[in-house]
C-alpha cells in the first residue's frame, strides 16, 4: 500500500511539474473547464494574449484580487500573516489568495475550500512565479476565470455580457468582470445588483493607483 501510495504522489508530482512547463508556452485549460468536457457540457472559452485584453482588465484584477501581484514572488506573506493573526485572534475570515495561487488552483488543483488543497498551492505557487514571467501568469489567469455558466476567459466573457471584443473593455466594464469573480454563476456584471456595482465602483478606484509595471507593454 505504501509502495502505490508513493508511486500515485510520485504521479501527480510529474503531472504538476508537466503541466507547468507546458502552459508556460502552451493556453493552459481549468480542472473546470476539463470537467465539464468529461461531463458532456458545453465550454464557452476563446484563448487570447493578454496584449488583445484591455489593460483595465488586468489593472482592475489586481485592484481587486492581489494589489502586491507585482512585488510578491506568488505568495503575499503579509497578507498571509494577516490572516494567520486574525484567525488566532478569532477575527474576521478575510483571504490571501494570490492571483498566482488563483491560478494555481484553477489549472493543477481542485475547486471547493480545504486546507489541503490551500496547502498545495502555496508551493505550486512559488514553483509557478519561477518558471513563468509575471505577464504570463496574468494571461493565464484572465483565460481560465470563471464568467457564467460555462464561460471561461475574458474573451468569451466580453462577447456574452457586453457584445464585444475583451480589448475594447472599458473602465467600468472591466471592473465589473472583476466584481463578479468572487460568485461567477450568480452575479451577471452586464446585470450588477447594488453591491455588485459599488464593488465596481469601488475597484475602479484604486485601479489607477496599482502597480503593474510587472506587466510590460
């Protein structure tokens, strides 16, 4: 038993490592996305380079999600100190997740909330900001997100909810994709509730004050 549980660890760690090398140059696809094909149901997905994506895209998503994307080397340790300190001190639950570890999670790991999973993105993460430049994470991560029921990727997202292409994404339109990221399937941003567009409002904010020099040109 132990010799094939070492053998089946020993299998995922080369899937990892594979998997890596290869989205590094190759479109990278979710465990969703990969899902919902062995399930028979439909994926809405179009792969394009972050240079035919609006920069608001990227500037709103790391407004929203990772506001250190830049500065970190996948994992923001202050904000996971944070956490730590609010969780042994029975604070409020607030995340720290990365958009590298988001990233990570969406193309080698599995969806739903465990601190095993939460365990092995950390490493992965590291691993991943290794070998891939910062705007390749960025590409990556904007492809794969979750916009709807079977829309995956900023590209099919745009055309669905706005009727246009993800590069001419506005301000507000953008800041709006990334609103609904946290609950895809029931916030539709060409639709926002209240909340939806004061988060909007909100991202749009900081959005011209975040560093994404990371990002090239």
């Amino acid at each position: 038993m132990l010799r094939w549980t070492m053998r089946a660890v020993l299998a995922i760690m080369l899937f990892w490592a594979v998997s890596i090398v290869v989205y590094r140059v190759l479109p990278p696809v979710s465990t969703l996305m990969l899902g919902r094909w062995l399930t028979l149901q439909p994926v809405e997905r179009i792969y394009m380079p972050l240079s035919d994506i609006s920069p608001h895209l990227a500037r709103a998503a790391i407004a929203a999600e990772d506001s250190r994307f830049c500065m970190h080397a996948g994992i923001d340790w202050f904000a996971l100190q944070s956490v730590i300190e609010d969780a042994l001190g029975d604070g409020a639950s607030r995340g720290a997740s990365t958009i590298t570890m988001q990233t990570v999670k969406n193309i080698l790991l599995w969806p739903g909330r465990s601190y095993l999973r939460k365990g092995l993105e950390l490493p992965l993460a590291l691993v991943v900001d290794t070998v891939w430049p910062k705007r390749r994470v960025m590409e990556a991560y904007l492809n794969i997100a979750e916009w709807g029921e079977g829309i995956f990727g900023a590209e099919a997202a745009a055309r669905r909810h706005f009727g246009k292409s993800a590069r001419d994404l506005t301000r507000r339109e953008a800041a709006l994709l990334v609103a609904a990221l946290p609950n895809p399937i029931a916030r539709n941003p060409a639709r926002p509730t209240r909340y939806v567009s004061t988060y909007a409002s909100r991202i749009m904010g900081r959005m011209g004050n975040e560093n994404v020099s990371c990002l090239g040109a």
